[in-house]
C-alpha cells in the first residue's frame, strides 16, 4: 500500500512534493486517488505485485505505486504499460542499475520503444528526437525517472554520483522510426515479432551529434561515423560496453542506396572504429589493467601499430533510423563493460 496524505490544494501538494525531495525539480501532477486508478486501469495486474526492489537504496517497486509516479510525470494512462515494462527491465540483473545510477560517468537508463504502440500513442521518432515537443516521450522518461529517484534514492550528491550528469537524466525516451526505415527495426533485430511492442533500455550517455555534408556513399559516410566514434576521452574506448548509432534519413538513404545493412554497419564500425595503441595508452581511462582485463585478449600490445577497437564484439552497437531532415546523425557512448551493464529489450504487455 502507498501512504496516503492529505493537503489543502494542489498548490499546496506541488509544494510538498519539493520539500520531500520527491520531485525532479520540476512541478508535478498531485497523484490523487481516481487519477492512479486511471493509470492502474490501463494495465491488467494487481496493483500490489512486487515488481523488484529499486536500487541502491532498494525501495519496493509495485504497480501501485509505480502508477503513482507515472501520474507525478504527467503521463496519459495509456503510456502506463510503456512505464511499466521500463522498469521492468531495468531491475533485470543483467542491466546492472546499481552501477548506472552510482557511477561518476554521466550515464542514465535510455529508453528505445519499438512496435505498433510508438505511432498508436505518437511517440516521437523524427524531428528533434531527443529534444522536446512530445507528451509521450518526456513523461515516459521522466516517470521512469522519478521512480529511479525516489524508489532508489538516486539522489545527485547521494547515492548518484554522477560529476556532471546530462539533460536525459530529466527524461530519456525515444522511438525507432519503423514506418520509413529501410532496415529492420531493432526489436527484430533482437529477436522479437514486428507486431510485438518492446522496449529496450541502454545505460547512456548524451548523443554526440555526427555530421557529414560532404560525402554521398555508404563508405565515405561510415568514415566519418568511425572517427567520431574512436575518440581517447570516451570511456568506451576502455571499457567497451554497449552503446547506439542512430542513423539520421538522408544518411541511412545513401548507406542503404548502396545495399548496407544494419548488420554491415555493425561489422564496420566495430573493424574501423578504432584508435593507434600508441595513442589510447597516452590518455583516458588508460592504466596498466586495461589491456589485461578489459581489452580482447587476442590483441599482440607490442605492436605500436595496433588499433584497439571500441566494442569487443559487432552486436555491442545498437543502430537505429530516426530523427529528421539533414545530414546529421548521432552516436550514443554507452557505460561500463557488457559485464556491466548489458542493454534489456523488454515485451510491453497491457
């Protein structure tokens, strides 16, 4: 059961909810009674199910009172499925949630949603797709958000240790944009039906934006790709891990023009996104560990020329098709190693 409180007015319930640190620092939606038996309304499951325990503070997460954060957030009771089965897949072990919220890395749980229910509840896939401008989108994530905080005691200063921290740590919720892409969607990809909605959940850093004007073919295109990818300040350079390509239309329209495929874009990335040995022992996260413990064993260290990998395997780059006109794509460094942190694809059920 959640606790039940009384206050005069939703003025007055905004105001509570900052002095119990229970907000993101934005006002919230007062959760009364008849609008969380809304949000209970749209999903068939004992609002008292334990859905796991949020850490690091490892506060009891049940439908109930995931609901309740869902309406704090703003969310129609149709995107509640969506919220639920988030949360779902961030406490599977697997993801490695304590690791996310406690780093000092910027990293946060980005949520990729795929499936009929991305155009049914107009989650954003095109323009802006990691900015504002869609209901959908903003308060899934910050639903998801505010459940990590106030469940997990992912406070800033606490139990997150983020240095810097990033704007998606307000909200983090995209879509793939199916209906165009030329590719399989990546719900597919990870062995779910087109017809099944999904989300999947990926320890993020920001997007860093990935321009090319200039060149017009897969190849030139996926050059630039590769130089932005391989870059000493990125922690993925030592640590590996997962993280995503999303591949902008006019770009995927001349890498799929000359017959690429996701696939072929995984294999590239992981053979050409690569920095000199001579340079990546010179800076970063670089230390005597890191080719014994966390680069592939198979690697010969005594070649100057050797070039270290970003990813230890193709499969550790997620790609995607969204976002709106322009020549611009976006990269999105992950967290830790797959040992780590491993991304969650999770079924959606009503």
């Amino acid at each position: 059961m959640v606790e039940r409180i009384r206050l005069p007015d939703a003025w007055a319930a905004i105001e509570h909810f900052f002095q119990q640190e229970w907000s993101d620092g934005l006002p919230v939606v007062p959760p009364t009674e008849p609008l969380v038996r809304q949000m209970l309304d749209a999903v068939n499951r004992d609002p008292a199910e334990v859905i796991g325990y949020v850490p690091p503070r490892f506060g009891q997460a049940t439908v109930e009172n995931l609901a309740v954060h869902a309406v704090i957030a703003g969310c129609q009771p149709a995107y509640f499925p969506v919220v639920l089965a988030a949360i779902e897949a961030l406490l599977e072990p697997s993801f490695g949630l304590h690791g996310v919220i406690a780093t000092t890395h910027v990293s946060t749980p980005l949520i990729i949603v795929n499936g009929p229910i991305t155009q049914e509840l107009d989650i954003n896939s095109g323009y802006n797709l990691f900015g504002q401008g869609w209901r959908a989108n903003a308060t899934i994530g910050r639903a998801t958000r505010l459940i990590l905080n106030n469940l997990g005691g992912a406070l800033p200063g606490g139990s997150d240790q983020s240095t810097l921290g990033h704007p998606g740590k307000f909200t983090y919720c995209i879509a793939e944009n199916e209906a165009d892409s030329p590719w399989e969607p990546l719900h597919v990809q990870r062995g779910f039906a087109p017809e099944d909605n999904t989300v999947t959940v990926l320890a993020a850093a920001a997007p860093y934006s990935m321009s090319d004007f200039f060149n017009n073919t897969a190849l030139g295109i996926m050059r630039t790709f590769a130089d932005c990818m391989s870059n000493v300040g990125s922690a993925n350079m030592y640590r590996g891990g997962e993280m995503l390509v999303v591949v902008g239309p006019e770009h995927a329209g001349d890498i799929a023009g000359d017959g690429w495929t996701k696939r072929d874009i995984q294999y590239y990335l992981y053979e050409y996104a690569r920095k000199p040995y001579a340079e990546a022992r010179l800076g970063g996260m670089y230390s005597d560990d890191v080719p014994r413990d966390l680069w592939p064993r198979w690697l010969d260290y005594n070649r100057d020329d050797l070039m270290v990998p970003i990813v230890r395997s193709p499969d550790e780059i997620l790609v995607i098709y969204g976002g709106g006109a322009g020549r611009h794509s976006a990269w999105v460094p992950g967290w830790g190693n797959v040992d780590r942190s491993r991304t969650v694809t999770w079924r959606i059920e009503s």
